[in-house]
C-alpha cells in the first residue's frame, strides 16, 4: 500500500476537521489527505468515482 488515506472534504471547516481527526486516529500509520471534492459533488459524483481502477492497459502513460 502506500500508506495514504484519501478523505473527501466540501468546505465545511468543522465538520472536515473532524472526520480527518477521526481517519487520522483509525489509520494512526498512514498519512491522511483531505481532498475538496465539491466540484465532484455538483457531477453527481464524488471521491469514490474518480479513484476506481483502470483495467489493465486502458491507459497509455
């Protein structure tokens, strides 16, 4: 793995605070990310949609 935790933030400041404290203490050994996903929001989507996997060899990087 590589010890980061991806946590969906929508600039409400106390309530992000607070579910990056709680993800930080349930993953004590992974550093925690906090990504603004308003704009995915507004898409129907969210974090979740925009991390899924890709099938082998779809993308050519």
């Amino acid at each position: 793995t590589n010890k980061r935790v991806l946590v969906p933030i929508y600039n409400q400041p106390l309530a992000d605070d607070l579910a990056l404290r709680i993800i930080e203490v349930a993953f004590p050994e992974h550093e925690v990310v906090g990504i603004d996903c308003n704009a995915l929001i507004k898409q129907h989507g969210s974090l979740h949609c925009v991390t899924m996997q890709f099938p082998k060899n779809t993308l050519n990087l």
